[in-house]
C-alpha cells in the first residue's frame, strides 16, 4: 500500500476552542496523535501485535504548519502518508483537512521512531516492518514553504540577550499519559500553548489590552524536539523567551526541563502571528510592542539548559 489514507474524522468541538474562537494547536496535536492508531495498523501494528510484542512508534520531531482555521463545528478529517524510511525511524506526513472543500487547516511532518516498550528505549525495525514500511513510502502531493522554525536567528540583538522566564510550572497527570504509558503529544503541546500567555503579558500584550482592542493571536508553526519521556507523577518547569520579533510575527522558543532530574524533556520553537479578531486576518503588530518584546529576545539554541533546573 502507497499514498494518502485516512485515519481520522471528526469536528472541532466547542470545549477545544481557545480565547481566539479557533481550534487550539494541542487539539490539532490531539486529532493527529488520534489518528496514529490507524497509521500504526496500516504499517502493521495493530493493537494486538503492540501488546504481544511491546514494540510501537513514538514522535521524535514534529513541524508542524497551521494554514487555516477551525472553528467551533468545523466538520474534518486527517489523511497520512509514509514519506520515507531509517533503521529505526519512519517520516510521516499529517493532513488535517476541512470536510467542505477539503482545504488543509494544518499539517504536521513527524519523525517517528521505533521504540521497544520494555527497555523504554530506541530499537531498528524488525526487517519484516522495514520491508513493509518501505513499499508504503510515497512522495508528497504538496511543496510546502520551508520552515522558518527549527533553524537560524537572524543574530544577536544589538542589546544582548535577556534570560528564559518560567512560564510553566507543575506535574504531569496519569490522565494526560496514552497507552505507552507516557505524557501524549497533546499534552507537550498544551504546556506551550498555555505559555504563550505569560509571555505576552511579560512584553505587554496583556490580556487587558488584547480585550480592549479585539486583538488576539494565532501560531503558524511549530517545531518540537522530544527528548525524554515524561511519565505520570514528573515534575517539570518551562523556560520560554522570544527568539525573534518582526512585523507581523513573533518567534518563542521553549525548554521544557524535569526538575528531580534536571533533564530537558522537550523543545519548542514556534512562529505566532497578532491577529485582528474582527477581520480574522494576521494584523501588524504595533511599534510599542515590538520594541518591548525585542527586550526578551534569548539566544537559540538554549546553550545552559543544564543550569534551568535550579532556577
């Protein structure tokens, strides 16, 4: 099997719709993470064989681009395909389509990695699933625009950089775990999204004044580096900055460290845009408020995410 299958359908539901009235990027996160049971099976992991065996996928990397929103009703379902096959990892590509007209609302590129749930760790494809895999790898039906997220700074800031501030606090619920027994994607994803809103208020685009004026906020990009499981009952902080600010868009960037072992567990670098909420439309974002964001600007990569811990 090749090409592009389906492996959800559903709606975007009122509850998953944030401030802004759109469908929130962890339920993006959440639809696409839904539909992984069917990507699964159809490389041959069936809930059967990953409970006999103990052998399943993980995300390792997400990109992530939101086109065009969701809203409350908004009827949708998501298509995969298998762009390309490792040792052990497997490239995905995510679609999240609108139902009407079968516009993309998002898309997420994901490299997954094949991971032994007995050993917790890494392991290569059984040759059968690699041989299985390699006959689904089919090229992709879009060209997307290269990712502004995951590379370069435009360089350091004529005032030096500012330090991360903690815009996250708290432990991770047996709730928010899936069936590998590990924090689910989702639930990354919201830890950033609820950030975001500390970091505005830290530069002024507080809340009171996102109010006043009908302005609101949107992301246009993520990219997500998993870097160690975070199970139920871990404690953690978010270590967040700005990377970047231009006209219409701000860059954040995102550590996110558990405590009792001062281990980085996750990053997070995102492009967001300010949104006007009566046109719906990106709008620019004021002078004022460029140049008290430019004040937070951190330098990216994060190069002492050893000492966050102790903050």
């Amino acid at each position: 099997m090749s090409g592009y299958f389906e492996v959800y359908r559903g709606i975007a539901n009122a509850w998953e719709c944030d401030i802004m009235g759109h469908l929130n990027v962890q339920f993006y996160t959440g639809k696409a993470s839904e539909g992984m049971g069917h990507v699964r099976a159809a490389c041959g992991m069936t809930p059967a064989y990953i409970r006999e065996t103990q052998h399943t996928m993980v995300a390792g990397h997400s990109l992530s681009r939101y086109v065009r929103e969701l809203l409350a009703g908004d009827v949708l379902y998501v298509e995969a395909a298998v762009l390309g096959v490792g040792e052990q990892t497997v490239d995905l590509v995510i679609d999240i389509l609108h139902a009407d007209d079968g516009a993309l609302s998002a898309s997420f590129e994901l490299t997954c990695v094949s991971f032994d749930m007995r050993s917790r760790r890494a392991t290569p494809w059984p040759a059968e699933m690699r041989q299985r895999l390699a006959t689904m790898v089919t090229p992709r039906r879009d060209t997307p625009r290269p990712p502004t997220t995951g590379g370069p700074t435009s360089g350091e800031p004529a005032h030096g950089y500012a330090d991360t501030f903690i815009t996250a606090r708290g432990s991770v619920m047996s709730w928010e775990c899936d069936e590998f027994g590990h924090m689910s994607a989702r639930f990354f994803m919201a830890r950033a999204a609820d950030a975001i809103g500390h970091m505005k208020e830290r530069f002024g685009f507080s809340r009171r004044l996102t109010r006043e004026r009908n302005w609101g906020s949107a992301a246009l990009e993520y990219t997500i580096e998993f870097r160690r499981e975070m199970l139920a009952g871990d404690i953690y902080t978010m270590h967040s900055g700005l990377i970047d600010v231009a006209r219409k868009t701000f860059r954040f960037g995102h550590v996110l460290v558990e405590d009792c072992s001062g281990e980085v567990c996750a990053t997070f670098d995102a492009i967001g845009c300010m949104l006007d909420l009566d046109a719906r439309r990106a709008m620019e974002i004021p002078a004022d408020l460029q140049a008290s964001a430019a004040q937070h600007i951190i330098e990216w990569p994060q190069p002492a995410v050893a000492r966050l811990a102790a903050e």
